[in-house]
C-alpha cells in the first residue's frame, strides 16, 4: 500500500489569506497528499455567540462556500479534508467535506454538538444523521470524527472494525484544553488502529495545536505559533497491521477451553 504524506495545520481567521498562501507553499514543498483543516475554519468562529444571527450565519456559509471554490486549487493535488457550515434542505448543519481533483464532496454530518460559553453550537445549527461512514481520500480509508465526536470512543472503535487507516479530526478547540485534546486523539488513534491527523483554528482564543499521531498513540508532529504546519509521511499498511494487535484484537478475542 503506497505511503501518505499527510499535513495538519493550525489556521488564523484574522489573517486567513496570508496562512493560506504560506500554507500552500508548504504543501507543495512537502508534496503533501491529504491537509486535514480546522472545523469551520475558513471565516471566524461565530458559535461564541449564543442568540442565532441569520445574516451572521449566511456570511459564514459564503464564505466557506467561496473560499472553497475559488481557493482549493491552491493546494492541489492533495486532498483536503474540513468542515464546513452548510445548509441542507432547509436545515443548518455542519458538513465534513473531502476535496480533491474529483471536487468537492459530502462526507459526513456533525452529530456530538456541544452547548456551551464559546462553543454554542446546539444554539446554531441541528446534529447530522448520526452515520459515521468512512470515505476514500488520497488513495486510503478516513473517518471523520468532527472534534466534540471525538470524545465517543464508540465512534473511534467502529471506525477501526470498518478498516479506517486515518481519522481526520477538524477541531475548533481552545487554549486551556490543547493537552486534554491531544490526550483524546492518542487514545482514539489506540482505540482503532489508525493514524490521527487534526488541525485548529489558530486565533488568540483558540491556540492552534494541530498534530498528527500514528495508530499506537505515538505523536509524530504537533504544530505550534513557529511553525503552523506539519507533515509527516505515513503508512496505512502500519494501520491495518496494528488492528491485529494489542488492544485492538481483543474485542472479539474467544476463550480458548
């Protein structure tokens, strides 16, 4: 199974076009094949409000929508992976998206919305189906775990079971947290046996740490304010091998008599 070079970023709103242009640099010096992006992180966070602004709202959608289509191909070929707000048949969501030379495509609906001071996200927008499928990108499985649906180990296990060799994990994550996070996404990356590639929204509130972890929880690179953007070369085939092993296995181990 052929290597991926996969980047995880951490992305400032206030200065979007700048890092966007010095992230694409980055892509095409490194080769990169797949960029995981932060959680809604093509226009500022607008969750920290509680009260829905429906002009508020629709900025957002455009601008993910515009900047999606006008400035994708800067990180082409490789594939990226984010979440966007969106609107579905009347209904506002928060939309997992895979973008590569095929365009844009749907690839999952955020179901684990939290509700709180700086993340009103219930207030917002309304949970997704609750299916948590995997999708092709850059030439291996991926399962989306859009931040909070990180906490649900659940979702981690049964992305291993279907074979899932990276989970991609857009985040919009605050300072004070980053550890917790990191902690969270070396136990999912255990839990399934794949690698874990997130990436923040890198303003003041929000501290960036991006990182990417391989399948037995080992951190592989985690950005920071002096360098925003990381790559690393992985191995899905390490993926697959290590759904075989130690604590992976055991869920369907038999007693032997």
């Amino acid at each position: 199974m052929t290597r991926v070079r996969v980047t995880a970023c951490e992305l400032h709103t206030d200065r979007l076009d700048e890092d966007w242009q010095a992230l694409a640099e980055h892509v095409r010096h490194e080769r990169s094949d797949l960029v995981v992006l932060p959680e809604m992180g093509l226009a500022p966070w607008f969750a920290r409000r509680r009260e829905f602004d429906r002009q508020l709202w629709r900025s957002a959608v455009d601008a993910h929508a515009r900047f999606l289509r006008e400035r994708l191909a800067d990180l082409a070929p490789a594939a990226v992976l984010g979440a966007a707000p969106v609107e579905r048949d009347g209904r506002r969501l928060n939309e997992a998206f895979v973008a590569d030379e095929a365009g844009v495509r749907p690839a999952h609906l955020k179901y684990h919305l939290p509700d709180e001071d700086d993340f009103w996200e219930a207030s917002w927008y309304e949970r997704g189906d609750g299916r948590f499928e995997p999708v092709e990108a850059a030439g291996t499985r991926v399962g989306f775990l859009v931040c909070t649906e990180m906490w649900f180990g659940e979702r981690a296990r049964a992305y291993g079971n279907q074979k899932v060799n990276i989970h991609a994990i857009p985040r919009c994550t605050p300072n004070e947290t980053l550890d917790k996070w990191l902690a969270g996404g070396r136990t999912a990356a255990v839990v399934a046996g794949a690698y874990a590639i997130s990436s923040n929204h890198g303003d003041e509130r929000f501290g960036g740490q991006g990182w990417i972890v391989d399948p037995d929880g080992d951190v592989l690179a985690v950005t920071s304010r002096e360098e925003p953007f990381v790559t690393r070369e992985i191995d899905p085939a390490a993926a697959e091998a290590a759904k075989s092993t130690y604590p992976r296995y055991v869920e369907t181990c038999v007693t032997r008599r």
